[in-house]
C-alpha cells in the first residue's frame, strides 16, 4: 500500500505501489514453452504462486512490461550487476519445475553467470 521498493531489475527506488510490479522471474507463458503444457492445473497453479523458488520478485512495473514473456536469450535485467542473481533464480525456478531450456536461452544464461564472482 505504501512505502519503497527497490527494483532489482533497473535498480530504481519505487515510492508508489502504482509502479511496481510482481514477476514470475520464469514467465507463466515461458513455462509453457519449456514444458508446463504437461502439467495438471494444480502443478501449473504451484508454480504460478510459488513464492519459495525464486519465483516471485517485486519490481518496476516498467521492467516487467519490457521483459514480458521472454527468456533471457530475448531480455537481460538492464542492471548488469543484478545478471547473476537473475541467470541462478532462472535456472533455479527451471531446475526445481524440470522445465527446458532452448540454446539461445542457455547461451544468455551462460553469458550472464559469467558476471559472477564465484
């Protein structure tokens, strides 16, 4: 209702619920994609509201809308120094869900991971 947010994406301070928005880091339509179309409602469900895998995540509400549905072969957060954060929740949330990966995405994510310190 009120209160900051930080945006980890674009590293903005957020002073208005108005314009901030939650994120599934692995996109409900990306999901599909990689292998969510097999699943029962209730699995899609699980991992539409999973808020203890890396899922869920406040931010900007004009990052969000930039990232859409794509993989991060199509979209980077544009704060580089958040990429290795971002690639291991990515790879986390598609680990833990058995969900693929396609080579543009996995490129991206290598690319990404190469930004970490350990």
């Amino acid at each position: 209702m009120s209160g900051t947010w930080y945006s980890e994406y674009d590293g903005l301070t957020i002073d208005s619920a108005s314009r901030i928005d939650i994120d599934h880091v692995v996109p409900l339509k990306e999901a599909w994609r990689s292998g969510a179309s097999e699943w029962s409602t209730p699995e899609r469900r699980a991992f539409a509201n999973d808020l203890v895998d890396s899922q869920l995540i406040a931010v900007s509400a004009g990052s969000n809308r930039g990232k859409g549905d794509k993989d991060p072969g199509n979209w980077k957060p544009p704060l580089q120094s958040y990429w290795c954060t971002y690639s291991r929740a990515w790879i986390s949330v598609k680990a833990t869900y058995q969900l693929t990966a396609n080579p543009a995405e996995a490129a991206a994510l290598s690319e990404m991971l190469d930004t970490c310190d350990v």
